[in-house]
C-alpha cells in the first residue's frame, strides 16, 4: 500500500496500533465493496473480513457511511500518491499528454479509483451522493489544482491558448473518460492491449490540446516541480483529515 502519511521523501510518521487497525478495517471494505457493491457490505461483513469486532468498527466511524467515505479519500489520496510518483520519474512527465497518461495508468490499475472517477453507481450507490456532501472541501481543492497545472501549463508554452481554460479541462475529462469506458461499447475482438491504448491517449492528448513544437528540456523540468509543489497543499490537508478520521 502507498505510504499516504509522507510525501516528501522523509521518514513515516510512525502509526499507532488504533491507525493499524483503522487500516485493516479498510481495507476489509474495500475488498467487500469491489465484490459485492456497497449497497450489499454490510458492517457485519466488514468485522467478520477484518476479523475485529463489530463494536470496534464504531470506535472509529460513527457510520458505516463514514467508514466508507473515508476509504473513499483515502483511495484518492493513495491514487494521486501514486500519479505523482510517475510523474516525479518521468522527464516529461509535466506535459499534460504524460500526466494523463499516469493518471490513468492508476486508475486503470485501482478498480475503486476508476469507480471513483467514473461515478460508477453500480459499485458505489448512495455513497456518490453522500461523498461531495462529506468532503466538499477537499474536491474544491483537488479542482482548484488541476486549474492551476492548467493555467501554469499556457504559461509556459506547454499547452495551446486557442482555447479557454475550462475548455481544455473538459476536453481532456472527456477523451480520459472515452478511453476508460469504450472496451464496454465495443465487441471484444476491438479491444486493444493496455500499452497501445495507453499511447493513443497520450497521442490524442498531444495533437489535440499541446504545441506541435517540442517542449524545452529545462521548462519541463522547472513545470514538473511547480506540479509536485501544487500537489503538496492539497495531499498535506487530505491527509490530515484522513488521520483525524482514523484515529
């Protein structure tokens, strides 16, 4: 599991044995709703899975709906732990067409994360209703860094400016969200291996919203550690809601 308590390169804050246990409750749920769906986990399930008592499950979360919106950031938190990190290896990685390309190599790999995304109502039910109730701040602020990468990628020459802000965003949403979603629409013999589709992604990305010039070497990387920078504001207050939920 990605270490959600540190992003800066330094040691772990070392978790106690009530976060340890919060975690394996977690992790219990997640196994059980990408089984069965979250209408049908039940905390019963989850204390039987956990192997803890029903009781302790309320030590923690007043709700079975609390639990499950805290395994919902906690997803999140752990998804863009692990973007971030293939962004931070890759030397283009500050080109939106590679963002993208990470981002959904995660996702494609996190069956809760790519529910998440796709506000799959199967899996997650009335839990996408709760969600932007619980932790609105957080998705403001999640939104407000990738309007930030937005505006600071036209700064810097590394997106097109034909286009609005708010345009690109949406566009580059709905090419993610074609390219997550057409296997399902499509007879199998036309589905593609995950590296090509992959590409074709990244491609439609570049040709569609990037410069044809190449990007400068020195500029990426200079926009890759504005990135990482944007990233920490937001990572540093989920995870401080994330401990204060498990703790």
């Amino acid at each position: 599991m990605t270490n959600i308590h540190d992003t800066s390169g330094s040691l772990p804050r070392r978790t106690s044995k009530r976060e340890e246990r919060a975690q394996r409750i977690l992790d219990a749920a997640c196994k059980l709703m990408l089984r069965y769906g979250y209408t049908k986990t039940t905390v019963d399930d989850i204390a039987r899975e956990a192997q803890v008592a029903k009781g302790t499950i309320y030590l923690h979360w007043k709700t079975r709906e609390e639990l499950f919106m805290t395994l919902a950031i906690r997803e999140g938190l752990e998804a863009t732990l692990e973007m971030l990190q293939l962004i931070g290896d890759d030397q283009c990685g500050a080109q939106l067409s590679r963002m993208v390309r990470h981002g959904l190599t995660v996702v494609l790999r996190r069956p809760l994360a790519r529910a998440l995304y796709l506000n799959d109502a199967a899996m997650l039910g009335e839990l996408l209703r709760l969600l932007p109730e619980h932790s609105n701040g957080l998705l403001q602020a999640k939104n407000t860094v990738w309007q930030q990468m937005i505006m600071t990628l036209r700064e810097k020459n590394l997106l097109r400016t034909d286009t609005s802000p708010e345009q690109q965003l949406h566009i580059c949403s709905s090419i993610i969200i074609g390219f997550i979603t057409c296997n399902s629409y499509l007879p199998t013999e036309m589905h593609r291996p995950l590296e090509e589709t992959l590409d074709s992604l990244e491609l439609t990305i570049q040709r569609t919203l990037e410069p044809e010039q190449p990007p400068n070497p020195l500029m990426l990387a200079e926009v890759r550690q504005t990135i990482q920078q944007l990233h920490t504001s937001y990572l540093q207050t989920a995870q401080a809601w994330f401990r204060q939920e498990i703790q």
